[in-house]
C-alpha cells in the first residue's frame, strides 16, 4: 500500500506538488495520470525517497521507502529503464542490483525468463533497443518479488505483443494482491488495463476513483435513441425533465434519464425504438475535460499536443 498525505514538493517558488493525499490500495492496478507538468513524475521521486518533501508525507507498506532494510523486496520501481550501466550484460546488470538487497541469484534467471530476455541476457545492456531496455528495466523492478510496483511508462517503446504482455502481467501481480501504480500517457491502454485512476493537475487532485467513475465525472454519458417516433419521445423526455438532443444522423441523445427509465418511458407511451444504447466517451475524451484547466502546453488553435512526460 501506498499512503500520501499532504504530499508538497516545492523548487523555489514552483510548486511541483500541492497538498497532495491518495491511497493505493493493494490487489488494484492504479493509473496515475495527468497532463505534462503535472507532477507525476515529482509524486514517484517522492514515494522513493528520491526527493525530500517540503511538507507531507509519504508511506510504503506503513514506511517510508527508505527505512526499508531490503528495499527492493517491498517496492519495484521503473522510472527510467535507459538507468544502467550501459556495459554490462543485462544479467550482470541483475546480479549488481541482486547484490545490493542480498537476493538469491537464482531469481536473475527468472526474472530474464520472464520478461523474455534469456536469449540476450549475456549482451551489453547499452545495445538494446528501446523496447528491450524496458524489458530490462521492468525485470529490475521485480527482480526483489516486490509487495509494490512503481512503473512509470512502463509501455514505452514496447510492439503491441509486449504491451499485452505488461497489461496481463500487470493485472495478473494485482490478483496476487500486489500494489500496482503505474503511469502512462496510453490513455487506451490505462482504460484496458487500471482499475483505479488518480488523475493530478498542477500538482493538486482531480480526480481519485474508479476507472468507470472517472470516465463519468469527465464526460458523462448519454443515451442514444433511434425511433420513427423521435418527435413524440421528445416531448415525453422534455416532460420528464430530461434532455433530448436531435443528431446528424437522425438519433437522439438523451441526458438527465437512464437508459432503463428511457426503455420504459417510450414502452409506457407506445414509442418504437429502433435502438437504445448507453453512450460513453472514452478515458482519453474523459481526461481531456477533466484536466482542461490544468494544462501548461497547447498546440495551435487550443489542441493538447503530444508532448513526452515532463513531470
């Protein structure tokens, strides 16, 4: 578990994270999510004991990290997999970190075998492409049998069969009742993958539930209806105070109703219905309007570009 109260971290006078309290809980893949300059970044350096808080604070199994005697057996952490000596083997570049927390060299041989490195595992770690050295670097983070994981861009650089791979691995550690905390800019690929979400703008909350939950408060949802009676479903929604909105393509979208009482109405009042479907947007529709205020960096004409994680 992971506890943040009050979490601060200021340089000089920019404030990198504000008053900042979550929990992660264990058995849960959480996603931490939020636009460039968020502070992202800045919360894991944190909850690692990389930087000192200007006030809060920030607990890992009831501790902070760096009061753990064998720090990697209770948290895996991934910040930056290019963080090697770049020559050395990838299994000596294990064996070095193994050293450090006295864990057995037998699990070098499984962590290579499970992240699918056991072909290269004697190949300077410097030479390996992107993908690889994410590979590498995820396979550092387990390599303790953490009750914690830290993954920050976990995906980056990885084909679509190594994304699989870390979206089941990771669901997979959350059924064994492991925390699980990653970050990512995927926002299709946190929908698929997170459970919880907390999603932080300019340092401060925003938002702190489930995935579904979030996608609601951002974008909430309608219900799309298509009948040849649109006209008079009209009018009965306008009088049950909901909300129907007529669509380009001849549909209806219905706010302030769900779709059981929209089902209902229109069988009550003899209304055909062609279609009834519950309409959501998706987390990346959801996230836009949620940190809309809280973004530093827009392309031309209002657009949020592309950037990489900068916080």
């Amino acid at each position: 578990m992971i506890e943040a109260r009050g979490l601060t971290k200021s340089y000089g006078d920019v404030v990198a994270v504000n008053d900042l309290s979550f929990t992660v809980e264990p058995g849960t893949v959480t996603g931490f999510l939020g636009p460039n300059g968020a502070g992202k970044s800045t919360t894991m350096r944190l909850i690692l004991g990389l930087d000192k808080p200007s006030a809060g604070s920030v607990t890992v199994n009831g501790s902070p990290y760096t009061t753990h005697h064998r720090p990697l057996t209770e948290v895996g952490a991934l910040l930056e997999a290019k963080a090697i000596h770049g020559g050395r083997s990838a299994y000596n570049h294990l064996v070095t970190v193994a050293k450090s927390n006295h864990i057995d060299r037998k699990r070098v041989n499984e962590v290579l075998e499970l992240v699918g490195l056991t072909s290269v595992a004697k190949k300077r770690a410097g030479k390996f492409s992107l993908g690889m050295g994410q590979r590498l670097g995820i396979a550092t983070a387990l390599l303790g049998d953490p009750k914690v994981l830290i993954l920050d861009e976990p995906v980056n650089g990885l084909d679509p069969e190594g994304i699989l791979w870390v979206r089941n691995l990771l669901k997979y550690m959350a059924t064994q009742g492991k925390t699980i905390f990653v970050s990512s800019h995927l926002m299709s690929e946190m929908a698929l993958t997170a459970d919880h979400l907390i999603v932080i703008g300019r340092g401060r909350l925003i938002a702190d539930a489930s995935t579904a939950e979030v996608i609601r408060l951002g974008s909430g949802s309608h219900v799309r209806v298509r009948s040849p009676q649109a006209a008079q479903l009209v009018t009965l929604v306008d009088a049950h105070e909901g909300g129907a909105t007529t669509q380009p393509d001849g549909s209806l979208s219905i706010t302030g109703l769900t779709q059981e009482q929209v089902g209902e109405l229109a069988a009550a009042n003899g209304v055909v219905l062609h279609e009834l479907t519950l309409a959501t947007a998706s987390l990346e529709e959801a996230f836009m309007e949620l940190t809309e205020e809280a973004v530093d960096f827009r392309a031309p004409g209002g657009s949020i570009g592309g950037e990489g994680d900068a916080a």
